[in-house]
C-alpha cells in the first residue's frame, strides 16, 4: 500500500497549487481518500476529503479556496489551492481515514 503526494512548492500568498496524490497498493475505488497537513509545531489535521461516490468535505479553514478531486482510472487524488495563505503552510498527506499509509508528504510553503 503506498499514497504518495507530490507538487508542493513555495507560492506567494494569494497563489496556487495543485497537489497530487498517487495511490496504489489497495481497492483505490472503496475508499474515501483524504489530505492531511502537518505545520511546524502542530498537530496533523484534516484539510479535506472524497468518497467513493465523489462526495467531498472541506475543513471550514479552506472552504471556498481549495477543491478536491479524483480520477479513479488513474488512482489519483488531487487538491487545488487557490488563494494560499501563509497559514497554510504546512507538509501535505494524503491517505485514507483508516490511515493506511503515511507517506513522506509533500511540502508547501506560502509567503507573504
């Protein structure tokens, strides 16, 4: 089982970026795939998620500016942010509830 995301950066604030995540290893279709983010000195929260059927949840700190999706064909998952703030600035997972796989993340960093 492996999740692995990738495409952070570093972006100004009010910029984009697109994360990836590739999942392989496990039923992709069966799960709710979800991303996660760790800043420094915090605790890893959840940013947002999609089910099976495509139905997504953001957390109310992202709400409007990020958007979740996925392309079962591929097994991927991917988050657009739009309009970052430097308070997003974190390393970014993508994994399942069930948290079957950490991987190393990916780090994104927005400054101001």
């Amino acid at each position: 089982v492996q999740l692995q995301a990738s495409g952070g950066g570093l972006v100004q604030a009010g910029g984009s970026l697109r994360l990836s995540c590739e999942a392989s290893g496990f039923p992709f279709d069966d799960y709710v795939i979800g991303w996660f983010r760790q800043a420094p000195g915090e605790e890893r929260e959840g940013v947002s998620c999609i089910s099976s059927s495509d139905s997504t949840h953001y957390a109310d700190s992202v709400k409007g500016r990020f958007t979740i999706s996925k392309d079962n064909a591929k097994n991927m998952v991917y988050l657009q942010m739009s309009s970052l703030k430097p308070e997003d600035t974190a390393v970014y997972y993508c994994n399942t509830p069930e948290e079957l796989y950490w991987g190393k993340g990916t780090q994104v960093t927005v400054s101001s």
